[in-house]
C-alpha cells in the first residue's frame, strides 16, 4: 500500500515516529506533519497566510517526510495534493500521545487529520494511546497497521473515519478490541485565571475530564477496561431526532 502518515504532536513525536516505522516495513510510507505541536487545533485549515513545507531528512532511509508550518488538516491536503505526487491508499493520523475519546474529537488535531483524508474520500483512521507518561507505541503501531490494510480490502463507505484508542500496556495485558461508540463525556474547563508581571489578568484553560463513568460499549470505557477501542465516525453532524422536532415548532418566515 501507499500510506501517507500525520500527527498533531509535531514531526518530532516518538509516536509518529514509531508509526513510520512500523509502516515502512511494509509499505510505502511518506509523512506529512506539523513542524511543531498542534494539539487541540480541532479541524483548523490555514487560509490567511502562506502555507510552506520542507524535506525532512532526519526519518530512516526510505520513509519520504515534510514538515510543515500547517495544522493535521493542512498537512493531509498539502500531501495528497501536492507533495506526494500520487494518491495514498491509506491515510494514518497518530500516534498520539494522550487518548482521544468522546467529546475530545471536536477539538482533536489527530483526529481531524484523519478526517481530512475522509473528505478527500481515502481510508482514513486515527490512533492514541492512552497515557500521557511512558508511553509505548509498538502495540498502537502494529494495531493501525494491520487495520490499515483491512480498511483498504474492505472498501469503507464514504465520509467515515475509525478513530483508535490503544491503553498504555504491552500486548499481552490487552483484553482484546472493543468496537465502540463515541461516548458523551465532557471536559470541565477549569479557567484558571492569573496576574501577569504587569498587573493585568490572563487566563489559562486547563480541561479535566468529567469524572463520571462512561457507560459500557463506549470509546471511554473500553478503554478503561483494557480493550482497545475502534470507533466508526461520521461526518456528516446532522441531528435525524432534532430533524423530526423542528418540523413541528411551526416556524414560519417572518
Ligand atoms: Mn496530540
């Protein structure tokens, strides 16, 4: 396969790295990724100021790489349609440090990497661990790899992605995989407000995951039970339920 690789976390990730690695084994395997880290950038495009992107050498011998001064979404467009020269058949955002579960996929840069290679209509999934410490990439690696190739046999519907939490142990104390649903936990942003040197108020966000328990079947659970959690993802945002309800408000035009 040809496989386009990207991240959030910056073209200097370990987990990033790991994936290329993992990928070039087998693949053909170029990496387009942001030159610094873009967490929580949403689906963020850049449209008010030059976009520029330069070889990276410092990825082993056959592994292409660019970084650029973009966001996830930036650099998907800029690979596929400039850069690579051709159209991958597999599109992977990650890994990435931190999961990326529920609510947290509005905001999520991995994520929307993936996304943007869904609207360019390619097999597209995104894949976190879920530890910001001692991370380990080779279980998450291996797993993105192998559902890569499945995605590309089994020709997925259009405007979807697989989003993919992986819990932070080896292998062999994995219970197994869990396909799932996106649950609805929200983070409390905490607002933390300070004083600068000059006397003036500033603020910082510093979200914390609600701390109810997800209900079982859902990304956040799975992964807290040990599985590795495999969520499907639509595009398309629209409410059918609400859909139906606003029908009968009688709204009319002014
Ligand atoms: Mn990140």
């Amino acid at each position: 396969m040809r496989v386009l690789l990207t991240n959030d976390d910056g073209i200097n990730s370990p987990g990033l790295r790991a994936l290329a690695e993992t990928f070039a084994a087998h693949h053909e395997t170029a990496v387009v990724a942001p030159e610094h880290e873009r967490s929580a950038t949403g689906h963020a495009i850049t449209l008010h100021k030059p976009l520029r992107a330069i070889r990276y050498p410092a990825y082993p011998p056959g592994i292409v790489a660019w970084s650029t001064n973009g966001t996830p979404a930036d650099c998907v467009v800029l690979g596929v349609g400039e850069l690579l020269g051709y159209r991958p058949d597999v599109i992977v955002s990650g890994v990435n440090v931190g999961p990326n579960l529920g609510l947290d996929l509005t905001y999520s840069g991995t994520v929307s990497g993936a996304m943007e290679g869904a609207i360019l209509g390619i097999p597209s999934l995104a894949v976190s661990v879920t530890s910001f410490v001692d991370v380990r990439f080779d279980v998450a690696a291996r797993f993105a790899e192998s559902l890569a190739r499945l995605m590309v046999a089994h020709r997925l519907p259009d405007d979807v992605l697989i989003n993919v939490n992986v819990p932070n142990l080896p292998a062999e104390r994995l219970k197994g995989i869990a396909f799932t649903r996106q649950s609805n936990r929200r983070y409390l942003s905490r607002l933390e407000k300070r004083t600068d040197p000059r006397g003036r108020s500033y603020y910082w966000l510093t979200g914390e995951r609600e701390p109810t328990n997800d209900q079982e079947g859902t990304d956040g659970w799975a992964v807290a039970n040990g599985y590795i959690s495999v969520t499907p993802i639509h595009l398309n945002m629209t409410d059918d339920r609400l859909l139906e309800v606003l029908r009968t408000w009688g709204l009319t035009v002014p």
